[in-house]
C-alpha cells in the first residue's frame, strides 16, 4: 500500500482504505469450519469464491488494492494463498484473539500513522452479501459521510424480526452532499426478543447492526483514547512501530497484554452518544453466514431434489427428503423420508441435526472442547 499523504482537495474515495478483519471460527459451523480452517476461508455459496475473496472482490472498485486484513497467525499462509495482492506490511497477524476492539483500533492506529487524514472501512471477511454495486454505492455515500466528520456504520433493512442480530435506531437525516440516505444514530440496542423485534421492524426505524464501520482513522482514535486508554495506549505502541524493523518485538511484547473488548462498545456506542455516528441503510441482501439453515438459503439454485448440496465431488442420492447436506468426503450420502435435515460429512468428523436446531452446534463443539476432543475442533 502506498504511503504516499492524500491532500485535502482530493475526494473522499481517494482517502478511502479497506479493513478486513477475518477471524472467528464459526462453531456453529462446524465440522466444516474449524479452528485452523475458519468459514471465512471456505466457499459456502457455491460462487467458486472464498468468503474472504469475494469481500476483497467486492471492495477493490472503490478501495483498489489499498487493503489491510486483520487475521490470527495460523492463518497467515491461506490468506496469502486466497489474497496474493495483500502486502506483508498490511497483513496484521493476530497471534491470539483479542475481539474487534483491538483488532480495528490497530488496523486504525497503523494507517493514522501512514496519514492522519485516512478514511477506514471496516468489512468482516465472512458476510454473503448481493449485489456488489448496491453494497458499493452504500459504502460510497458513507465515506461521504465520514469526511463530513461521521463514524458510519451501514445498517440492513430488515427483512424479518431477527432475534439474533443487534439493532440501530436511526434520527433525523444528516443531508450531507453525496450521501441523501445518511440519517443519525439515535442508539445502538441488543439483541431483542421476538416482540420487541417485531416493534423494530414495524416503525421503520431500525436496521441491523451488521458491525460494517467508516470513518475517519483520527476520529475512531480519539473516541478510543477516551473510552478505553490502555487499549488505546498500547495499539499507538504497535502502530508506531509497524513499519519499521521492530515491528514483530514490540507486537509480541504488547499484543498478549491488550484488553479484550468489541468495537461496538470501544466505540460505537460511545461515540453515538455524543452525537458523533451516523448510519447508512443498506438495500442490498446480507448474511453472516451463522448456521447450516442460512448456508441452504444462499445455496437454494444448488438444489437436488429438495436437498442444497455443497462440496466438489458430494454425491448424495435423495428419496422425498429435504435439507442441507456439506460433503468433504467421496462416501455416498443416501436420504429417504426425512425433511429438513443437515449432515455436514468431514473424514473425521459427522454431524447429523436439522436446520430448526442448527444453531445448536455451538454447544457440540463446547462440549468437545470440555472432553479433550481437541483433535477434530
């Protein structure tokens, strides 16, 4: 990436740089995704991309090859593989998690110290999102609204009541040049039950939070310096020391010590309540891929019979069944008589349940873990 200082007078997409943080597992997705292999790594769209590739695909129209990605240490070499066009020095390697607070505070940190006047974007590497040019001219109108002086998060309009996501209440529209969809944010809520979700949807007034951030690199910095400054303190450490020979000491001796805390509460919310977050609505369909039951959805035109099939080579037969069946093996899958079932087959590991309990496999892999069952996690 080019450490060349952008002026003022150039426009707002020509400061704008891509974060990608790839990290989590997934275990509700596994055992397909595991520890070593996580979901992002994985094509579970039946694209012939990689969740990780088609997130970089989609941001290269507007931030071109200015690309940082956030990702643990063990996966440094698949990330290599699936982004060749990531440099080394904007490949931040994790070498344990720290959640979303540390991890875009440095990505953060590093690209003030390039140039101050640098607008991030922050991009989960393991979201399904269609179509790219609707994503693309909501990420535009909030880099607009960023170089207003905005920390901008891009809520979805909510298609259903969803009690898994969180949610925004948006205000008064900001009627910012470029940007005629920006409104601020009143609050920032948790998770709802299914009531209160359903009262979300109906004023017209909430989006889910899909935690996409842009913003000015200065503006984040100076919320997290007032919100959290050890973190702050120690991410200003590693930054500085980012693009010179001390990089890997000074990371290793401060990283292990960072506090663990999400963004949205380093941040976010924070910043909302001093006025200082907008939000814009995105139209575009999004998902986070969290369970088999949303891996069906996204795969539906891969139908045999009733049953989404995924993985090279799977060969399932079907018999008045439905569901979702994931192969990584040759062995033939046969289903007869049974709806709405999810097998995911792996050479070392079997998972047989249906999509109404898909959100269940957390608990498998919590149980593995606490047997000693490391092997296959």
């Amino acid at each position: 990436m080019s450490k060349d200082k952008v002026t003022s007078q150039d426009s707002p997409i020509s400061r704008f740089i891509a974060v990608i943080p790839a990290g989590g597992v997934g275990t509700r997705l596994w055992p397909l995704s595991r520890a070593a292999a996580p979901k992002f790594l994985h094509d579970l769209t039946g694209s012939g991309s990689t969740l990780l590739r088609a997130t970089y695909d989609r941001l290269e129209p507007l931030a071109g090859n200015r690309v940082l990605v956030v990702t643990g240490t063990a996966h440094r070499a698949a990330v290599c593989r699936q982004l060749p066009e990531v440099q080394d020095g904007d490949l931040v390697l994790e070498s344990e998690p720290k959640d979303s607070g540390a991890a875009i505070g440095l990505a953060a940190a590093i690209l003030h110290q390039r140039d101050p006047d640098i607008i991030m974007g922050s991009f989960a590497a393991d979201h399904v999102i269609s179509p790219d040019e609707l994503f693309q001219d909501a990420v535009r109108e909030a880099i607009h609204t960023a170089a207003a002086g905005k920390i901008v998060t891009i809520g979805i309009k909510p298609t259903h009541p969803s009690t898994g996501f969180g949610y925004i209440r948006s205000g008064a529209s900001l009627h910012i040049p470029g940007a005629p969809s920006a409104q601020a944010v009143v609050e920032f809520v948790e998770k709802p039950d299914e009531e209160v979700a359903q009262e979300y949807v109906d004023s017209g007034e909430y989006v889910w939070n899909a935690g996409m951030f842009v913003a000015p690199v200065a503006l984040m910095l100076k919320h997290l310096e007032a919100n959290q400054p050890e973190l702050f303190i120690g991410l200003q450490e590693i930054a500085e020391a980012w693009d010179t020979p001390h990089r890997d000491e000074v990371t290793a001796r401060i990283w292990p010590t960072l506090p663990k805390i999400a963004i949205d509460y380093a941040v976010a919310e924070p910043a909302a309540a001093a006025g200082d977050v907008a939000v814009v609505p995105g139209t575009f369909r999004w998902d986070d891929v969290g369970d088999f039951a949303s891996v069906g959805r996204l795969n539906s035109a891969k139908e045999v019979d009733e049953v989404t099939v995924l993985g090279e080579g799977a060969r399932v037969f079907t018999e008045n069944a439905s569901g979702v069946v994931v192969s990584d093996t040759k062995r033939v899958i046969a289903l007869i008589g049974i709806k709405d079932v999810v097998i995911v087959d792996t050479p070392d590991a079997l998972l047989v349940t249906t999509k109404q309990h898909s959100q269940r496999v957390k608990q498998a892999v919590d149980a593995l873990k606490a047997s000693g069952d490391t092997d296959v996690l």
